[in-house]
C-alpha cells in the first residue's frame, strides 16, 4: 500500500486555506450585524446588514457545495 504524500498535502492545504476563509467570512457576518446595531458607528447601517447577509450567503453557498462535492 503506497500513500500519495503530496495528494494529502495538496487536499490538507486546501481544506486549510478554505476553513480559514470560510470562518473570517462567517466572523465578517457577525461583525457587520454588531455594526447594524449600534448607533455610534456613524456608518449605514444599511450596508453594514446588507453586507453581513452577503457573507452569510457566501458561506451558505460554500456550505452547498460542498455538500454537492461530497454526493455528486
């Protein structure tokens, strides 16, 4: 039994890099709602939702793919 060691590598790196992206992303989302609710920011806090749900809908959308990845 022979083991791919850079295939595992490339897959772990990958994994790595998109569980990073995909977690700031979430982390983004939840900042923006913060931002959304206090008064004293001095920003839209119209954007900043607008914002937070771009995010979140990213992250579902990165969630729904790889839910296809794994059953197609």
């Amino acid at each position: 039994m022979n083991i791919d060691w850079a295939a595992l590598a490339s897959v772990f790196g990958v994994s790595l890099v998109v569980t990073v992206a995909l977690v700031g992303l979430f982390s983004l989302g939840i900042v923006g709602l913060a931002k959304q609710a206090s008064a004293t920011a001095g920003g839209s806090p119209v954007r900043a939702r607008a914002g937070a749900y771009a995010c979140f809908a990213l992250c579902a959308a990165a969630v729904g793919y790889g839910i296809y990845l794994i059953v197609a």
